[in-house]
C-alpha cells in the first residue's frame, strides 16, 4: 500500500507544532498500524531525519499504553486500540492524518506522546479499596452475585487509555471515572468506601480539568473496551447517594 | 555471601570458565512443610518506628513490583517505585491471559499443596529448588483471598462462589481466571493499591524512567541510576535496599509476546555489577500464538492456553491437504497429533511438548497458513467440536474476547474456520540468580518475579507466573526483606560517594558513545538480526554447531552494532531510538550469554531441546546425574569469558523422574 500521511510534530511540551506530510510505500495491509508507523520511522532514520515519536507497549490492546487520532478518531475508525487496528482497514492511496490525544489534562510530551498521568492521581484519589495485604478473609467468605460480578468485570475491563477523553467536545473523563466506580462499586467489598470514594475521585477529575458530561455518547464509542455509558449514569446515582447532588458530576 | 571467584584458569569450551560452587541457599532445615513458617520466625523484625527510616527502592511495576511496593508502603517503609512506562498499570504483567493457580482445593478435586508444589517442580522438569517451589505453592491460597479483598473480579458460578478451570499440564481444577484477563485484572488491582500508597505518601512513584546502573557500595547495592525518559535527566537515586521486579529477557529473540519495551537492562546492569545470572538459556517457548505473517512484524500475539481446554489440535495427515480449505478435510485425513501421542494427556500436554510437536509436525511439511521463507509454520486449533458440544454462545463467553482479537490480526473468523497456532518466545524462566530470601549475589539487591530465576525449573506451568509474581511481591520478599534491613541503620551514602559517581559517568558515557557512532543501520535492524540467530540456534531446538555459530556471529554483531549503529538526537529530550540502543546493546551480551549456557546444558530439559539428547523416539533426555544444578554466571568482563558456579539441585521431597505425558 501506498500513503500519505499527515503527523503532528512537536519536539517539546512548550513547543508549537505543526502538521507534517510524508509519503510511505511498501505497507503490508496485514501489518498493524503502528507497525506501519515502525516502518516510517525505520525511513526517516535511514534517512537522518528524527523519527516520530509514539507510545505503544503491549500490542495486543489491554495494556493502554498507544493511543493516536486517525483521521479525526481517536484510535482511528474500528473499535480498538490502535495498536490492533490493522492496514485491511484502510485503501491503497489514502490519505491518513494522525495526531495526539488533544485535552487540556494531556499535555503533549513530543509528537504523538501525551502525559496522562493525571488518570493515576485520579486513581489515587480513591480509586481502590483499602484492603492491606495480609488482612484479607477467605475467598469465599462472601459470595457475590455472578450478575454483580460479572458488571463489574465488564467495568474493569477500562485500560485507561484515555481514547474517552479525546473523542468527549468537553474532554471529560467521566467514563474512565465511572469504570472504576462501577467496578469497586458492584462488588460487596467496595461498599464500606463507595460513597467517599466517588467523591473524592470526582473532585480529582474537575481539579485536573476535565470537563463534565453532557451525554453525547462520543467516548463509549471511541471506547475499544466497549465500556458503556451507564458506568456514568452509576457514577452520578453514587455521586447523589454519597449527598453531593447538583455538582459538576451531574 | 557468594564464595570468591576461584575460577579454573583455563576455558571450558573455549568460552567459560568454571568457579567454586554454591554451597548453600539459605533455606532453612526441617521438613519442607515448616520451612517457611521457621523462616518468617528467624527473620529479624522492625519496630514500626524504625520502617520510615528504612527505604527502598523497586525498579518495574508489574505483579511482582506494584506488590511489593503496595506491601512495603503499607507496613511504612519509604519506597521508592521507577517503570518505563507512563504509568505503572501499564506493565506487561497486564497481558496474562488464562489465569492463576492457588491450592484452594475449592473444587475438591485432590488439590493439596503438596500436589500444587509437586506438578511445579515435575512440570520444571526437576531444574527448580524445592525449598522455593514449596513456598510458592504454599503462599498461592493466600494471593486469591488477597485479590478478592481488593476487588479483582474473578470469574464466579450462579452460586456467587469462585469458578476454577483445569490449565495445561495438570489434572486439577485450581486455575483462577478473569475471562481471558486475568492478569488485567490482577495488576489493576496490585496498581490501584500501590497508587493508594503514592496517595498515602509511602510511595514515591517515577513513570518514564528507566533504570541504566546499579550502585554498589562496599558490596552492598545502594541506589540506582535511572534516566528521566521525558527531560533526560540522568538521576542518582540511593537507598538501602533495591529490588528488581523488571521482568524477563524474552525480548531477546526480537519476536516474542513481550511488550515493545520489555527489556533485560535492570538485569544485565546488576549482572556486570556482580548479580549471578541463573539458567540464562531456559526460555518458555509458547505453543498457542498467532502464526508469523511477514517481515513487518513487530510481536507476536499469544492466544491463552486456556483454548487447549476446549480445542482440538490437529494437522492434515497428508502435506498435500495442507493449502486446502480446512473444513474440506475430512476427520480421516487429519491428524490430531497429540491426542494420538500422549492419550493420557492429549491436547493438555506442557507447553514444551505441545510446542515441539507442533514444530516436528511443520518441519515433517504438514504446517498449514502461509509460507514464510518458503515453510508453512502453523497448526490449527479448533472449536468445531466444542461449538456442537456447548454451542456457539457458551464458547463465545467463555472465550470472546479471545476470538475476537484473533479475527481483529488475522481477518479470519475463529467461529468458522480453525484458528492457526505457532510457539513464540513467551517467558523466561532464567533470571538473576537469588537465594532462599530473593536475594542475589549482591546483598541488599533483591529479584522477584520473572526477573529471578527461582522458581520455575527448565520450564513453567500454565498459570504460575502470575502467582510466583504475586507470591513474591505480596507474601515473601516483604518477610525476607526485613530480615536485611533490620541490620540498619546504614551508612548514609553521598551523591559524590566515588562508587555513585563511577556508575553516573559510566551511564552518561555510554549514552554519549551511542549517540556519537552515527553509522548506517538502525538498531531494529541488529534487533531483528541478534532475534533471528536466537530462535534459529537458541530457541526450541538447539545444537552444538548451532550454538557455536550463534556466539560467533553474536559476538560480529556486537562489534558492528557498536561501529554502526545510527541513532539520532539528543539525550536531553525524549528519545525512543536512544532509549532502544541501550536495551538492544544489552541484549547482545545476553544473547551470547544464553547461547554459552546451552551450549554447556548438553542435555534436553524442560523447554528447550538439544538435538544430540534425545530418546529412540524422539522424546526429550535429561542428564540428572550431570545438570542436576543451577548454572549461576558470573559476569566475567568486557570480551572476557563468564564464570560458572553450580549449585547443585538436591530433591529430598519429590523423586527424580523423567516425565511421562504419554
């Protein structure tokens, strides 16, 4: 395959950036789209220009690392990491613009790099429960609803990539919060810290300035998790249980 | 702790030397059973008070990592916690599909401890230390009662009690899973209790940075250099105590299912400073991967083993059926070869066998898919027989998640047509040698996880390595670490203490040297080039002439790597290409490393396969009264031969025996 592609340069966090052309021939349309972006930067080395710079480590969609906008979304246009969207997707001869998650609370490292480690210090917020290691009952001293169980796998299924808050007009990260709320919150051992929990981590999200949700629904379908919107719906229920109705969570 | 180096003078192969052997392990006497408990009883304790005087520093964040920082934290030591990644959820611990083991016996199947301590040291093929094997099995309970605290969301029956599922090479139900997320699931939960402590200020964490030097003062390590990956910053970081947690080397081989940044560098730093280097050449080859499908390649994908529980493994009997539509194929013309030759076992046999065969099968010309450099290297799995048996909605919730990404790289639907499989590299079952209390041949450095080389002989079991991770980081190096540092407190170390100044000026320069060479090729090239010569020479199957080709074109490799490699920019900014350099460099010294040890090993153990060792038909020989041992290195210098030390592997609990799967 044949492409022309559009990527957002930016040497620096303080730096401009700009849009930059480049040509590629020789794309396998069975090699993964960032391994396509492998085979660039393999030519601009050759070549003696700098490479692009780009996050991904697992390639295989659950570690959360990768994440680029393809042609205006984020993670590109099927249902997945970018890491697992393949060239197939794509036509010989298309023209393909990528660029960076673009938030306020992800600022751009260099290139496609963001920092998105305002996501952990919303985690740290209270995005756990507090169970020290050796204090811990039997496994099977409380049983827990497969129903229950089994939404709070799917919950947890989030890998943080952040993909919600590049596709929200209001860069809100309430999907990703509603994830982990809805996770610790169905099982009966998140109970004793639920109310306290999506307070806090609520008051982590606006503080890092993350925009609130108005229910367009972008993020749960950027989401390759396909991680639904009623996690937020939960998330606002838990807010007004915990008696903060009325705040930006609803 | 470590005898002197004594070493004969002369080269054994014209490529080692050998040195005093390891006389002891440290574990404690008595029956195997109370072991640990007389050992947690002997190990000094520390007064509360003192822990926040007392710092340490864990270099990765994986299962191994993120729990022993969480434990740390939690009991009010200072720690400090490094990944390269941008956050510590990130690590790879995260892509462990199928699950972990633990000897709940919730299935009332058999399952014991000792059952759970016997399939890991036979399922090791009988190259792992009992004492620590025995440990993990007895720990393994407590890791599930731990996860299920903090809320990791095992998969459950209609009853609300834990569902187990049977996992390759044994014949119990004590597999704990998360569909095919288990180690997702494990590490989230490790993570957010590790971010709890970052939020209780226990726990100091630094995301992109990458450890580049171990400091060691006096004999003992005491801090790291690491690289801020954003800024370039090369930082001193001292403590008094350090434990690696940074995972295997599979990364070695170019293709593997490690992540893009898996690396040896924490390992191989720590090694040249002195940290014995154990069974470097025992690699897990994975039977259950998407097959190969071009030189743009940049990892492959493991599917879980878990799918060996409802899949039949099969190849065309005739090699002139194998580019016909597989659903063409009648049952009389297919060859489902492992339940013809292991019965007893059929598709469930270990992972080494399972591999092997698929390999004897495609060499024999009967692999199906397409040819890379003219071989068809795959075998089909397939769920025909199981979507008639459970229809089509049981194994989609048993394994959607599974299939779907299989369609996601293949474009192939699993649903209709037999997947395709192929072994890739997965896990390292070597590492940093470590003793009874994990701690290495450097006192104060300490391993866990697939950073070690502990636990899991010449080959692991399904579903062990995410419960020696979590054995390690929750319940044994928090007991035995305090053990040393009870002897603080220790001498406050400064930042122009001679020995932190050394290991700064050999990192920068280094890191200089990398940038100024300015040759041609790039380093994925030498990557791809070192990865092709370890899977030809050191991978399933290895051979005397093999091995010596591999160290001598490693070793021209080498030489060209560091006269002409080409990486761009700076260091004082972000630099992926620099940051690859390092590691690629790092894994060429392993590389000959690994390729010297198999060459020593001249015996078919676990994993791996050596040609001239080998029964009349064809199965795998071990040589107990010859490598019954760890092979611990010792790092010998720059183009200097490494130095052997054995300790010798005794079994007063499990009789030796040559594995039967048939």
């Amino acid at each position: 395959m044949k492409l022309a592609l559009k990527i957002w340069r930016q040497d620096g966090p303080a730096d401009a950036g700009q849009m930059v052309r480049y040509d590629i021939d020789g794309v396998s349309e069975d090699s993964s789209f960032l391994e396509m972006l492998d085979l660039l930067n393999e030519q601009l080395i050759t070549s003696g220009e700098d490479p692009v710079a780009f996050d991904s480590d697992c390639r295989e969609g659950i570690c959360g690392m990768c994440g680029v906008v393809i042609n205006g979304e984020a993670h590109g246009p099927e249902r997945t990491t970018t890491c697992q969207l393949h060239m197939r997707s794509f036509n010989d001869g298309d023209e393909i613009v990528i660029e960076p998650w673009r938030a306020d609370p992800f600022p751009v490292i260099k290139d496609l790099c963001v920092d998105r480690t305002s996501f952990d210090r919303i985690i740290q917020a209270g995005g756990f429960i507090s169970a020290n290691t050796g204090s811990a009952p039997d496994a099977h001293a409380t049983p827990v609803p497969k129903e229950d169980a089994d939404r709070a796998f799917m919950a947890a299924e989030c890998i943080g990539c952040g993909a919600c808050v590049a596709a929200c007009p209001n860069a809100s990260g309430m999907l990703f919060m509603g994830s982990k709320v809805t996770h610790l919150g169905e099982l009966p051992q998140g109970q004793p810290e639920r109310g306290a929990r999506v307070v806090a981590m609520t008051e982590q999200h606006d503080l890092e300035g993350f925009g609130g949700c108005t229910n367009l629904g972008e993020c749960t379908r950027a989401c390759p998790k396909g991680i639904p919107l009623n996690v937020i719906s939960q998330l606002n229920a838990d807010y007004r249980r915990a008696g903060y109705g009325g705040s930006s969570a609803d | 702790m470590t005898d002197t180096v004594t070493s004969t003078p002369e080269l054994i192969d014209g490529v080692y030397r050998e040195g005093a052997p390891i006389a002891d392990s440290k574990a404690p006497g008595g029956d195997i059973a109370g072991k640990w408990t007389t050992r947690k009883f002997e190990a000094a304790l520390v007064n509360p008070a003192n822990r926040r005087k007392l710092s340490v520093i864990i270099v990765g964040t994986g299962l191994a990592g993120a729990s022993a920082g969480a434990t740390l934290g939690e009991a009010g030591y200072q720690v400090k916690s490094f990944c390269y990644q941008d956050s510590p959820r990130r690590a790879h611990s995260i892509a462990a599909q199928g699950g972990i083991n633990a000897a709940k016996n919730y299935k009332g199947d058999g399952d014991s401890v000792h059952r759970l301590f016997y399939d890991t040291v036979k399922g090791g093929d009988y190259r792992s230390r009992e004492t620590n094997v025995y440990r993990l099995a007895e720990v393994s309970a407590d890791i599930i009662d731990q996860c299920v605290a903090q809320g990791v969301p095992f998969a459950r029956e209609y009853g609300g009690l834990l569902d187990n599922r049977s996992f390759g090479g044994v014949q119990v139900s004590r597999t704990f899973y998360a569909r095919g997320q288990t180690g997702q699931q494990l590490l989230i939960g490790a993570y957010q209790a590790l971010e709890r402590q970052i939020a209780a200020g226990t726990v100091e964490m630094y995301a992109r940075h990458e450890m580049l030097e171990l400091v060691v003062v006096d004999g003992k390590a005491r801090g790291i250099i690491a690289r801020d990956m954003v800024t370039g910053e090369i930082e001193t970081h001292l403590a008094d105590a350090v434990v690696l947690a940074s995972g295997g080397y599979g990364n070695v081989f170019f293709l593997s299912t490690n992540a893009m940044g898996c690396n040896v560098t924490a390992s191989w730093r720590a090694h040249r400073k002195g940290a014995y280097f154990g069974n470097p050449c025992y690699t897990q080859i994975h039977p259950t991967c998407i097959p190969q499908a071009g030189d743009h390649q940049s990892k492959l994908t493991l599917m879980s083993e878990s799918l060996r529980n409802d899949g039949r493994i099969w190849v065309p009997k005739n090699a002139e059926d194998c580019d016909k539509d597989p659903r063409e194929i009648g049952e009389d013309d297919r060859d489902y070869y492992l339940e013809r030759i292991y019965p007893g076992f059929g598709n469930l046999v270990p992972r080494d066998i399972a591999s092997r065969q698929a390999k004897n099968m495609c060499d024999e010309g009967r692999g199906v898919g397409p040819a890379v450099d003219g071989v068809r290297r795959g075998v089909y799995l397939d769920f025909a027989d199981a979507i008639g048996r459970m229809g089509e909605d049981a194994v989609r919730s048993k394994y959607g998640n599974l299939f779907d990404m299989y369609e996601r790289i293949t474009g192939e639907n699993p649903y209709q047509v037999p997947m395709r499989i192929y072994p890739a590299v997965h896990y390292t079952m070597g590492g940093l040698w470590v003793d009874y209390d994990l701690q290495s041949s450097i006192p104060g450095l300490f391993v866990t996880g697939e950073a070690n080389f502990s636990d899991h002989g010449a080959n692991r079991l399904g579903a062990s390595a995410l419960m020696q991770g979590l054995a390690d980081g929750y319940f044994v190096l928090p007991n035995t670490i305090r053990d040393y540092l009870a002897k603080g407190p220790f001498t406050k170390i400064s930042d122009d203490d001679p020995a932190v100044v050394e290991a700064q000026q050999t990192v920068t320069s280094r890191l200089e040297k990398l940038l100024s060479i300015d040759g041609t090729r790039t380093v994925d090239s030498y990557h791809k080039a070192l990865g092709k010569v370890m899977w030809e020479k050191c991978g399933m199957e290895r051979t005397e002439e093999g091995l010596r080709e591999a160290i001598e074109e490693i070793r021209a490799l080498k030489a060209d790597f560091w006269s002409n490699v080409r990486v761009l920019g700076a260091a004082d900014g972000l630099n992926q290409s620099l940051e690859k350099a390092g590691r690629v460099a790092d894994f060429l010294e392993l590389g000959e490393l690994m390729c010297i040890d198999a060459l020593h090993r001249r015996e078919s153990c676990g994993g791996h396969f050596r040609a001239e060792s080998q029964t009349e038909d064809g199965e795998a020989l071990r040589h107990d009264d010859e490598y019954a041992y760890v092979a611990a290195w010792e790092w010998g210098g720059d183009d200097e031969a490494p130095v052997l030390h054995k300790e010798d592997l005794v079994y007063d609990f499990i009789e030796l025996k040559q594995r039967s799967y048939k």
